[in-house]
C-alpha cells in the first residue's frame, strides 16, 4: 500500500490464482480508534500465455491382451514441461492407477483381464517454467470389453446368530470352466468360513456368544483363462436370544393427539435406544413405554412403522410396529398463493409477500427463502424470508439477480404446500445496471448436432467488454451476439457470457444446462406379457433404434411399490427376468452403458394386478346410536387369497372436527363400539390377503345423541404498545376461550429483527402475560402457539415497531421539546411513567433523575 494510504498495487498475481473471482478488502482506521472495512468489485486475472493440454484415445474400446493408446499435445505457458502421464480406472467403487509407457507425445498400456469393467482414461500432469499447470484428463473414457466375463454371486441368509453354523452358497456365469476359488475370507477374526469340497459351497461361524455387530464375506474366483471376480455379502450377526417388539395404543391418529408406544427388549441391554416416527426422534434408553403428540412427516406411500432402534457394541438394530396412519380432517387439499407487490425492484427495496392460503385447517404458519443461482464459478446463494404478519413476509434483495422465493405454509393438522415466484432485482441507479439476456436454440440436441446461443445486452454505459464461452472451452472475448458450437457425445452444454460496461460494472449470465447426448425417449423397455398377473414370470427388452449397442452393457433395477426388490449389474444381456412375489405397481429402471460413452438411464412402470381382486363391503345395524349404546358393523370380504388380516378402527369426534382413535371390540365379521362421549362416529377397516393385496374402506359416519359440543379454540393477544423504544419493556397479554382445557402452551417468543428470546410457560390458565425489554431492532413480534386437551392448535403473531434510541425524547414523539420536559418533570413529582423510561434516561447512568430533566433543558436552550 503506497504511503499516502490511497492506491495499492498487486504484482506478480500467482498463476494458480487465474479466472478465479478475486476481491481486495480493505480495513482502514485513525487514530481514535475508528474502523471501516469494505470490498472492492469482483475481478478477473487473465493469462496472456494459458496452457492449453489436449488429450485423445485412439479407441473407445479395447479387448483383453490389446494395447491402448492415446496422444496428447501441450501449448501455451512457457517451455520447458514436466511431464508425467497415468492411466485411470475406476470400477465398483474402487479406483486404479496405470503408468503407461511414454515414447514422444504417445502413451500405451497393455490392457489384462484384470482391468474389465471398469472406466479407464489417460491423464497427463503438467507443470511449465512458471508454475502453470495441473491435471488433464482426456475427454472421453475407454473400456476394456470382454465378451465373456465371469460373474460369481453369494447366497446366504441375512442374520445369523452367534455360535450357530450357517451355509452359503456360490453360483457362477459367464467366463470358460473349470473355475477356481482363489480366497475366501471374513472381515472380523471372531468368525470363520472354511469351503466345502464341492467348490460351490462353505460354511460360516460366527464365534462366541455375543452378537451386535456386521461381517463381510468376501470371496475371489477365477476361471481357466484367467478372469477374476468377486463376490461380498453382509451377514448381520445377532444375539443368541436377543429379541425386542414394540407396538402402539393407535395407528391412526390426527396431527398432535396422543399416542403411546410400549416396548420390550430381551436378552441384552442395550446402550441406546430411540424412537422414530416421522418428524419425531426421542431418546429413550431406559423406558419401555412413551407417550407422545402423533408427528407430521409421516411416509404414506408406502406406509411406515414405529421405528425402534437399538444400539449395543456400536451396532444398531431395527424394530417396526405396524403401519402408522397421520388423520387428516375431511376438508379440501392444502393451497397456497403467493403474490408480491412488486415484481421488479432494486437492491435495497422491500418487497412485500402477501400469502393466500387456502383449505386445509387454519391457523397456518409459514417460512419462506429465496434463491439466487449466480453460476457455476460462484455457486448459488440462499437467504431466509422472516413472516412478519399473520400472511405478511419481507424480502429485501442484497444483491441484482433474478431471485427465486418460495414460500411454504404448514396447517395446524401438518398439512403442507408452497408457491413459488421470480422476483427480477435490478442494480441501484448508482450502479448503471446492465441486462443480459441469453437464449439457447435447441433444448436437447444429438451428436453432431450445431446448437447456437444468443444474446441481448441493455442497460448500462457502452461501450460493452464481452467475453464468453461454452462449457469445456476458456473464456475469451466475443463480437457479434451469437455463438455456435458442434454438439459432442455424453455432454451437458451451456453458454457463459461476462459482460463490463464502460463503468467497470459486471454482470454474468449463462443458458440453462440441458442434456444433449442420447435422448432418454430413445431407449425403448417391452414387457412380456404386457399386462402381467400376480405368480408370472416378466421379461424386460431393452432397445435403442439406430445406436450401435454391440459393446452394450446393462443394469437393471426392479421395484415393486417404490421399494427395491430386485438388481442385476454389468449385464451383457438386452433383458432380464422377475417374479415378483405380491401385486403392485413394478417399475424397472435400466441403465445403458454404451463403450466411453458414459450412462443413459430410462424407467418403465407396469401394474401387477393380483389373480383376483379384493372385495370389502359393509354397514352398520343403525345410523343414530345414544351413548353408552353399542353399534355393530358388519362386513363381507371376496375375492383375493384367503386368509385374511382384519382391522377394524373406531374413530369419534368430540366436535364435528376432530375424529381421535377409540378402540372397539372385533370379530370375525363384524366389530362392535359402545361410546361414551362424542357426537359422530365412524368405523375404518383394513384387510390384507397373502398375495399382499390391501383394501381398506371407511364406513359412513354415524351420529352419536347425548354429549356436548366442544366450540374451536380462540387466542386473543393484545400488546400494551403498537411502537416501543430500544431499552424500554413491552408487555404481551393473552386470553384463551373454547377449545378442551387444560391448555399447553407449545411455543411462545419474542422475536426483534433477526433475535429470538424465548419465553419458558408451563401455567395451563386461561390466560397469560410476558414481558420483554427491548434490544435494539427495527420490527419486532410476539408468537404464541397453544394446544389443548383434545390436541387443538391455535397460532398467533402480533407485530410491534421497535424505535432507535432518542435521548429525551420521553414521550416518542421523533423530537426533542417542552412536552418531553413536562413528561420527565411529571414522573419526578410521583406521577405516570414516561411513554419511553429509556428515552426519559437521558444521561444513560441511575435511572430517571433531576440530572436528566437538567440535560434535557441544557439541549433545549443550547446550554
């Protein structure tokens, strides 16, 4: 920094340091002390002599034996070069290195049997006389194809416990016979595996008695002419008499009412143990029982359990009660609308959110963030937007860019939807702000395809410096306003422009990545048959019209109801076979590896309809039935494979709202409910047969005569003041009416600008007062949120404004004058506090006193 503290220079800028986005921060500060910091503009350093290393296979495949070989040639930077070139292969997870032979600008390797399957590619590390330099790797990837590889797979059951033997079995395909094992071996010493003379089977021991932990077994085979394979699979070792189950007193249940889970656990005792069920996670090591406000965040497709985990010895084993259900009350799907009171502002401006939502159960409760994606070279950049009114948020861009806010809002049973909107912020009339605005021609396009990129450029000060480039190309000046480039195999293209007025202003813009090598539409997946029963075997074909697929190799992945059932990887064949073992929806995902050319993925779904279908019926004996009175429902079940699972489910409403979990009595064909309280009711049954076929229908609610109406919930807060001074205390009061006490209160704060001070409440009265002073701020709120017995929820925010301090100003009027001193002198002689104490504090020391009604008249007349 030069000594006149005004310019700096920088010299010899390193070279690793070059297209990086680079600012100069800059502290300065006198001799009291004082400080200011700030950035300068972003900047780029450009190399007048880049080094340019180009790299390119002389084949996409080779077979097992053959050499290949690959070119490369190095430009730019400043001679002389350190040279050195690997050979990189990755296969399964695993990676190799190579080093090739090196003779001029040619590198060779001769490929084995070792290195099939995998993805290989050469790259060549450089490094110039001034300190350029680094990795490059050649484009493309090669294979090493075999027409015949060895596969060897292990089948063995999952859990075994400790000190019992168990048998595993090895199967082979592919390659030439006889085949040999090589190694078989455990990953932990305290089991053994021994293989038994067939060659195709072994047998493993887990030792001693205790179990909790994971084994791998691991076995290596090989064939006559040398192809080598390997086998894993996870054992997972248990506890010779280690059990545990865990069950619920409902499985259906609305958002927020109570559930109990009870447990046990024999044969150990376990270092942790916890419960999962959606957005619950307790712990709850040394219970055997909870109870616990049903969750939201319930999976329904398919249904999920209770998790109950337990750790023992750093191993962790999972328990699952049956199906949990999350009741929603029958009202519309939630929505949500999101509008803005501007959709084109600048950095700085407020830009009000308004939300408008609709069904569900009110109250709602919102969050909201947004988005600014700036590129590849700075990645994306996210903000939180606060809600400061019942359906009110505030977002206040920082920077120029097209924002992306989202907004979600949740109901008070833990329904959920979100809008989302684009938000166009502009730079500040200091800034000159330019526009950019830049199109593709082509959203997916094939090999050798021309694709163009077009722009328009508005705003700021011309004349324009621009500079531009595709992806996988550097970044160098353009004229004109379009660019076009020849479309290459296995790709994602885009087109990056930066753009600086004669400010020194600059912007980025860049087209939307879009895929362009093979079009997924292309991979074509028939079903045989077509339309498949339970108990039949389906066949998958897999084509791609008019691409080369002689070298092809396929992964096939099957599910059935979205869980995976079934894989088969690296085969050589275009299809596959599955008997799945229940109905559902199948789907099949395939993925295509084509010679270097990288992988294509296609899904194909196909409904498995059960032999025959299953038919539930029912009703009940009466559609008005008194407390105390029992109902009966009746049902009739066809069709499927006998037997059956039945559940039947009694739900009653205290008020005509709410339906909470009542029990009953079942039967072989009927279940009956004696009611005690409540004014409607209504039975849901389940049925499942052995082909996993599941049914469940809800009975038409009944009315139940004799109980009393429960009337909502309603939460009435009011705040002593709507504007309140930093330092001065704000108090909340609040009124509860309706709803089923006693009352919980689940959350209360006070929120001021970006702070949180909770406020700790146990009391269940009806109603409720917190206090608050001040820190300093802008806008502030208090948010309450109360349930009552029967698990209803009621939300509320109010909103205050939070003032600067104002020495004197005692009465929060923004200005200093007799009122104020009338105030303080009031207050002095025994009278009412000022409307601000902190204000009226006008020294900062020992409260209001005579000393600060003297600093107030001393202000006043200039003293």
């Amino acid at each position: 920094i030069a000594q006149d503290a005004k310019s700096l220079t920088l010299s010899k800028y390193p070279y690793y340091r070059i297209d990086w986005q680079n600012r100069i921060s800059l502290s300065i500060s006198d001799a009291k002390g004082r400080m200011v910091f700030f950035e300068t503009p972003s900047f780029k350093v450009i190399d007048d002599k880049p080094l340019q290393v180009e790299i390119q296979h002389r084949a996409g495949s080779v077979q097992p034996g053959q050499t290949i070989s690959a070119d490369f040639s190095i430009n730019g930077g400043k001679a002389p070069y350190e040279t050195t070139v690997y050979l990189d292969g990755s296969f399964n997870g695993e990676y190799s290195t190579l080093y090739p032979v090196v003779e001029g600008n040619t590198a060779s390797a001769v490929m084995g049997m070792q290195h099939i399957g995998g993805r290989w590619r050469f790259r060549v590390n450089v490094e110039d006389s001034q300190g350029r330099g680094g990795n490059y790797y050649a484009e493309d990837y090669f294979a090493v194809v075999d027409d015949n590889p060895l596969t060897v797979r292990i089948t063995m059951p999952a859990e075994v416990k400790a000190g019992q033997a168990a048998t595993g079995q090895l199967s082979f395909s592919g390659g030439s016979e006889p085949y040999r094992i090589l190694s078989s071996k455990t990953y932990l010493s305290r089991s053994s595996i021994s293989m038994n003379e067939d060659g195709k089977t072994f047998t493993y021991t887990p030792s001693g008695n205790d179990g909790g932990w994971t084994d791998t077994i691991t076995v290596q085979a090989a064939d006559k002419d040398g192809r080598m394979a390997y086998a894993q699979a996870e054992v997972k070792v248990l506890y010779p008499n280690f059990t545990a189950s865990v069950t619920l007193s409902r499985y259906k249940a609305r958002y927020g009412d109570p559930v109990t889970a009870e447990w046990t656990i024999n044969g150990i005792v376990p270092d942790k143990v916890e419960l999962h069920l959606g957005d619950m996670h307790e712990e709850v090591t040394g219970k055997s029982s909870l109870t616990f406000p049903m969750p939201g965040g319930i999976n329904t497709n398919p249904p999920s359990g209770l998790r109950l985990w337990i750790e023992k010895d750093d191993q962790s084993y999972s328990f699952y009660s049956d199906p949990v259900t999350l009741l929603l009350s029958d009202v519309p799907d939630l929505s949500l609308t999101l509008t803005a009171d501007m959709l084109t502002s600048r950095v700085g401006d407020t830009v009000r959110l308004t939300t408008a939502p609709s069904g569900g159960v009110s109250p709602y409760r919102f969050e909201g963030e947004a988005y600014a994606d700036y590129g590849e070279a700075s990645g994306g950049y996210t903000i939180p937007i606060k809600q400061t009114g019942e359906n009110l948020l505030v977002f206040i861009p920082p920077h120029a860019f097209t924002w992306r806010v989202n907004v979600q809002v949740w109901d008070s049973e833990g329904r959920k939807a979100s809008d989302s909107m684009d938000l166009e912020v502009l730079p500040t009339s200091a800034q000159q702000g330019i526009q950019c605005e830049i199109t593709m021609d082509k959203g997916c396009a094939q090999a050798g395809d021309t694709v163009k990129a077009t722009w328009e450029i508005t705003g700021g000060k011309a004349p324009y410096t621009v500079k531009g480039n595709w992806r996988y190309e550097p970044l160098e000046a353009v004229s004109g306003t379009s660019a076009s480039t020849t479309v290459v195999n296995n790709r994602w293209y885009y087109y990056n422009l930066e753009v600086t007025d004669a400010t020194g202003y600059t912007v980025n813009a860049r087209t939307n990545p879009d895929p362009v090598f093979i079009d997924q539409s292309r991979i074509n997946i028939a079903f045989s048959p077509d339309q498949p029963k339970f108990g039949d075997t389906i066949t998958a074909t897999v084509s791609i019209p008019g691409v080369d697929v002689t070298d092809a190799v396929y992964n096939y992945t099957w599910a059935l109801d979205g869980i995976e059932q079934h894989r088969v990887t690296s085969s050589p064949a275009a299809s596959d076979s599955y008997q799945p073992d229940k109905s559902g929806t199948l789907s099949l995902r395939v993925y295509v590896s084509l010679k270097s050319n990288g992988f294509e993925g296609q899904n194909a779904v196909v409904v498995l309809s059960p032999a025959e279908p299953l038919v539930v019926n029912g009703d009940y004996d009466k559609t008005t039935v008194a407390i105390n009175t029992p109902i009966t429902a009746n049902w009739t079940i066809a069709g499927g494979a006998a037997p059956y699972t039945v559940e039947p489910i009694w739900f009653v409403s205290r008020d005509n709202e709410y339906y909470d979990w009542v029990g009953g009595l079942p039967g072989d064909n009927s279940s009956s409910l004696t009611p005690k309280d409540g004014l409607r009711g209504y039975l849901e049954l389940r049925v499942k047969d052995t082909q996993g076929q599941e049914k469940r229908i809800t009975f038409p609610s009944f009315r139940i005569i004799g109980a009393e109406q429960i009337t909502p919930m309603q939460v009435d807060i009011k705040l002593d003041k709507s504007s309140v001074a930093s330092g001065d205390i704000i108090t909340a009061n609040w009124t509860i009416t309706g709803g089923a006490p006693p009352y919980v209160v689940e959350e209360a704060y006070w929120e001021v600008s970006d702070g949180w001070e909770y406020v700790i409440i146990t009391e269940d009265e009806r109603e409720g007062t917190a206090s608050l002073r001040v820190p300093q701020g802008t806008r502030g709120l208090f948010h309450l949120t109360i349930r009552d017995y029967l698990g209803g929820w009621y939300y509320r925010s109010n909103v205050f404004r939070v003032l600067a301090p104002f020495p004197g100003d005692a009465n929060l009027d923004g200005r200093l004058d007799i009122q104020d001193v009338a105030s303080i002198a009031n207050y002095l002689v025994g009278g009412a506090r000022p409307a601000s104490p902190a204000n009226a504090d006008a020294d900062g020391q020992n409260g209001i006193t005579l000393a600060d009604l003297i600093w107030l008249i001393n202000k006043l007349t200039g003293a």
